[in-house]
C-alpha cells in the first residue's frame, strides 16, 4: 500500500470517514491530534494520517474498509501499552479502541467478555467484585489487547497459566471487514493463533476469559536487601523456586528505590537486590510459603503482608507512568547457572538510569505444562524469563540507555536461542530470525493461519508473522 505522510491528508479525508463512523475521527489539524496520537511510550514519536476513535465493533469494520479503499496502512490501538509502538504509524489510520472498555462478568459461569480497550484495571475492578480474578498484566493501566495476543505473565502465572491459556473466545474484525467469533469449535485455528501469535491477524474487539477465585486478599511478598547482597540473594532465590508450590509466583529484580514519602529519605535512589511474589490461596498459607524468601540475606526492609489483590495489581504503577521513554528486551531461560547469574548482577548494577529495573521472573508451573502446539506461543520449557526494562526522561540518554540493554541482552542470548516475549521485544529489530527462534514449530503454522485470514498483509506491524504470498 502507498503511504501517505499527514500533510498530504486532504481536507475531505477525515469528513469522508466521520461520515461513516458515530465515534470520533481526529486529524492532524485538530486540536487533539497530539494528545491522541501519543502512547505510553515516550519514544514513539509518530505522525499518523487519521485516528478513528472507535465506539464500537461497527466502527472498527467501517475503518478497517476505509483503509482498504484508501490504501492507507493500518494499525491497532488498545491500550496503547505496547513498548515497541505498533499502535502508531506515521501516515496510517490508528483504529483507537480506547473508548470501547466495557466489561462483562458472568460470575456463576466464571467467563468475563472485555473489549479491547480495556485495561486490566478496567478487568480487576469487575471480577473482583465477585472474588473471581482472570490472569492479566502486573500494571494496572496495560491494556488487555497487546497483553494477551503475546502470551500475558500475571502474578498467578504459576497456578492459573498465562493470559493466552484463559482466553477461550474472541470477537474479530478480519482484513475484509468480517466479523468473526474465534473458539475451540467456531474458527478455533484463529483463536489458536491469538493465544500468544500477536495482533496480525485482525482487530480484536472483544475477548472472553476464564476467571478463578482469587482475593479479595492475598498474600504479597516485598524484600529488598542490600544491592552488594545481589548475587548471594539471586542465589538462595533460584534454588528456592525450584520447589516452590504452583500457587507461589517469585520474581528477583534489581533496581533502585524511587521518591516515596513513606521510605525514609536516604533510600530514596538507592539501588536494592529484591524479590517481589503473590500467592494465589489462602493468605495464611501464603505467608508461610514465602516466609523462606524473607530469610535470604540482610533485608533493608520487608514489606511482606496480606494485602487486597486490586492493590497488588496497582503496586507498580508508579514506576510506569506515561510518556517515559522505554527500550525493553527479554529472553527466556531453561535454567540459571551461578555464571549468569553473576553476569545478570555485573551488568544490572551498572544501569545509566535510575528508572530502569532488571527482572529475573520465574515460570513453570501451570504455564510450562502446556504443549507447545496447543497454543501459538509455542515452547513452554524455559524456567525463567530475564526482562531488561530501561526507562528514562532525557531524549538525550537515548543512545546509551538502548546501546546498554541490547549489550545486556546480546549477552545472555547464548542462553537462550533468541527466544523472546515479544511484548518486550525492543523495537523487533531481530526481525524474522526472532519469530523463528521463539515460535520454533509453530511458526509455519501461524503463516498457514495469517494467509488464510489477512492474505493481503494489512495487519503488519509489531511482530508480523507474513502471508506466503508477501514472502
């Protein structure tokens, strides 16, 4: 498709498409542009030609088709989380789900249907009224579109799976304007590659989960000890997750204390080794399940307790706020030797920025006993996933905070095949030999998928998985 850059837009182009839509379409020239075509990511920096604002499933069909008959390219905003950007493009149609945030539970059949707008705090403020939790993201405001279609780690992962494996129905608009529902017995090798294929293969405008009891409390576990302890803590850490019970969810990361009024002030900055983990049962089991994790070293704090679980789900928020700008990478592990683990410390300790935090997550569990072909993600065996999360202010810092999280990552790529989570995937830069390496036998399975359902490409950016004929 041609691409046409903004000021090339003529003034009958957004008429022609409010005419077609009830939601709100936003030009270049409008006061709102700005603000609308801004996402979480600070360093996305794009010029798209219009944003269709959509209200709902039938304005996302009209927009999808205007693209088409403009030859305008296409891209997908949910939540507007994603840290490579996929959801802006200079000079495309953004079709902006973030006024569709509905969620519906049926609590006696534990099923929830949210559109794709959502947030997982728009999700935890609806399930939770009934006791019931579906496995979503670990930051409230992420959206749930770009969370689940790459796979989805919450703090339940161990016990309830990974978003993917609870997502079991969705609504969506094809490439030629369809709407289809996608489950195990309607379309159900569109629903496999959604579970954790990414968004190329249509809009999702609502997706349907299955929930499990969980809170209204549970047990969280917060120890951050001296970062000159990292390496004994990161240790101790990964031999007790090797018999650790699937309710048991442990993290290990590094990084530094922000401003807090409630921290003393001479931690504020600090650099700390920590571990951070959830308990999805009964809290009193819980406490004593993560009492061991507790005992790791010298704490410089311990913030362990039972705690509601929409406050675990909002706890990291404040490290994430909007418009900072981010380079995220990961890679997935199927062990952690005391060699990468003291390369893992030498190289976190020297982070340029004070925003930025090294995440050692644990796996397994529920999540690892999937077989690979069951869903699109593929391979389940990696015991550990290491996540590289620079984030910093000063477009300036830009060149060394990327130059050392690629470094970073290059290191441990030996370790891992090039197996990514692709909704920490930098800027997809790896390209083709990414999705191979992560996808491995499904790969050739999610192309069948994609030329039968987008033959013509339109739905391309972020990880595209190409139809056989645009290879």
């Amino acid at each position: 498709m041609a691409v046409m850059e903004p000021t090339s837009i003529d003034s009958g182009l957004a008429a022609a498409l409010a005419e077609r839509l009830d939601g709100e379409v936003i030009a270049p020239t409008d006061p709102a542009y700005d603000d609308a075509r801004s996402i979480w990511n600070g360093m996305i920096d794009r010029h798209p030609a219009l944003i269709a604002r959509c209200r709902g499933t039938a304005d996302v069909v009209a927009a999808v088709l205007f693209a088409r008959e403009r030859e305008l390219p296409l891209t997908v905003r949910g939540g507007g989380h994603n840290v490579a950007g996929g959801a802006v493009a200079d000079g495309a149609l953004v079709v902006d789900l973030s006024q569709m945030r509905a969620v519906h539970v049926d609590a006696d059949a534990r099923r929830a249907w949210v559109q794709g707008g959502a947030t997982w705090a728009d999700v935890d403020t609806e399930t939770q009224r009934f006791g019931l939790a579906a496995p979503g993201g670990v930051v409230s405001q992420t959206g749930v579109a770009g969370l689940t279609l790459n796979g989805g780690v919450s703090w339940h992962r161990r016990k309830h799976g990974m978003t993917i494996d609870n997502l079991v129905g969705a609504e969506v608009v094809t490439a030629d304007g369809r709407v289809v529902r996608a489950t195990a017995t309607e379309n159900a090798d569109l629903l496999w590659a959604l579970r954790g294929g990414g968004g190329n293969f249509g809009v999702v405008t609502a997706f349907e989960y299955r929930l499990h009891e969980l809170g209204p409390e549970v047990a969280f576990l917060f120890v951050p000890y001296p970062v000159d302890q990292a390496a004994e803590v990161f240790r101790a850490y990964r031999d007790l997750v090797a018999s650790a019970p699937d309710e048991l969810t442990v993290d290990f990361g590094i990084e530094r204390f922000a401003p807090d009024p409630e921290l003393p002030p001479e931690l504020h900055g600090v650099m700390y080794a920590g571990v951070f983990g959830m308990y999805a049962g009964p809290v009193e089991e819980g406490l004593k399940a993560l009492q061991p994790y507790r005992e790791l070293g010298t704490p410089i704090l311990d913030a362990t307790g039972p705690y509601p679980f929409t406050g675990v789900q909002t706890m990291l928020d404040p490290k994430f706020p909007d418009g900072v700008r981010r380079y995220w990478k990961a890679l997935y592990l199927d062990s952690l030797s005391d060699e990468m683990i003291d390369a893992a410390v030498e190289r976190a300790v020297t982070m340029p920025s004070d925003g930025t935090l090294v995440f050692m997550r644990h796996l397994g569990g529920a999540m690892g006993r999937v077989p690979a072909g069951a869903t699109a993600f593929g391979d389940r065996r990696a015991q550990f996933m290491l996540s590289i999360d620079s984030s910093w202010i000063d477009q300036a810092d830009d060149d060394v905070n990327v130059e050392w999280t690629r470094e970073f990552w290059s290191a441990f790529e030996r370790w891992s095949g090039g197996r990514t989570y692709f909704n920490f995937a930098g800027q997809h830069e790896e390209g083709d030999a990414a999705l191979r390496a992560s996808y491995g036998a499904n790969y050739e399975r999610l192309v069948d998928v994609k030329t039968k359902w987008d033959p013509d490409n339109v739905f391309h950016t972020g990880q595209n998985i190409r139809p056989r004929a645009a290879r």
